[in-house]
C-alpha cells in the first residue's frame, strides 16, 4: 500500500457525507452516545437529541437525511440518499419505528435503453420519502424513491414499498398493499 493512497483514503474518510462501517474514521463513534450524538447531528440535514443511530447502519449523502425525535436506525439500515437532490431525500418524523435491515431509497437507476448497460444509463430523478409520525417500519422492508408512509401506518416485515401507503393501515407483501380493514 502506498502511503499516497492512505492518505487520500484517510481524507474521504474524513469528508464524506456519509456514515456507515466502511467509514472507519467514524464509524467508532457510534459506539458511544456523546460522540454518536455529535457526528450525527454535524453530518444529517437533521438529527433530533433523542434519536439514535446504532454501529452497523449506513446513511449516503447525510446531508440530505432527517431524523426525527425516538426513532432508532438499527444495524443492517440502510438510508440512501442521492447526494445531487434539491431538499431532503429522506425525511423520517418523530416516533417512527424501524426494524432491523430496512433500506430506504430516494433514487433509482434510469433503464430506458436495453441495449445499453444499465450502470451506463445513469439514474431516474430523485424524489424524497416520507416517514410520517408514528409508522412502523418492520424488519427488511425495502422503501423505494418518492414514497410517503402514512401516519402510524405498519408495513409489515421483507415488504417491497414501491407506492405511498396511506395512514392508519398495514401494508405487507411485494409490492406493498394495504390489508383489508375488519368491519
């Protein structure tokens, strides 16, 4: 290894908007409440006094992601945010619970053209997601670009989000549909 390439590692480190284990130079301060604390709320766009990110989550382009107050992004999470959006690309209100493995996705890869590569095609338009107040978020539910979930909504565990799910309901399956209410 050469002692360029450490350095320059170390500088990304250092500056990039993002947090997660393969950022080393911070991810140690997860570990601890104070310095959690402090990095989150110098890194995210918000990150309220009781909200937790735990050692073994991710968040790209932090910048453009909102924590609200109690909610606690778990190991496995993933929060993606794409880093050129305009406002937020993920916004997550106060009392949200989330499980274990949850990705959450404000872009995707565009694929208009089947004789090019993909990773050639560069990606479909950002939108933002929206975790409204009080949802639940089950354990390895994926979320996709410009959904909304519902106030104290339940999406149930592995479900694949792929439109916005109105409040009060719960939600299971790929893709995602609300279950029928009792009457």
């Amino acid at each position: 290894m050469l002692l360029r390439e450490l350095i320059e590692r170390i500088r990304f480190w250092r500056t990039a908007d993002r947090i997660g284990p393969d950022i080393p130079w911070t991810h140690w301060r997860l570990h601890f409440r104070s310095t959690q604390r402090a990095l989150c709320q110098r890194r995210f766009r918000r990150f309220a006094d009781s909200a937790e990110f735990r050692p073994g989550a991710y968040a790209v382009a932090c910048s453009k992601i909102e924590i609200g107050e109690r909610v606690i992004i778990r190991p496995g999470t993933m929060l993606l945010a794409h880093p050129g959006y305009e406002g937020p690309g993920i916004v997550i209100e106060d009392d949200v619970l989330i499980g274990s493995g949850v990705h959450i996705y404000n872009a995707n890869h565009a694929f208009k053209d089947t004789s090019k590569p993909i990773i050639d095609q560069g990606h479909s338009p950002a939108r933002t997601v929206t975790l409204r107040r009080g949802c639940w978020i089950g354990a390895n539910v994926t979320i996709l670009a410009g959904v909304d979930i519902g106030e104290n909504a339940v999406i149930g565990a592995g479900s694949v989000v792929a439109k916005s799910i109105p409040a009060h309901v719960v939600a299971v399956g790929n893709p995602a549909q609300p279950l029928p209410t009792a009457s």
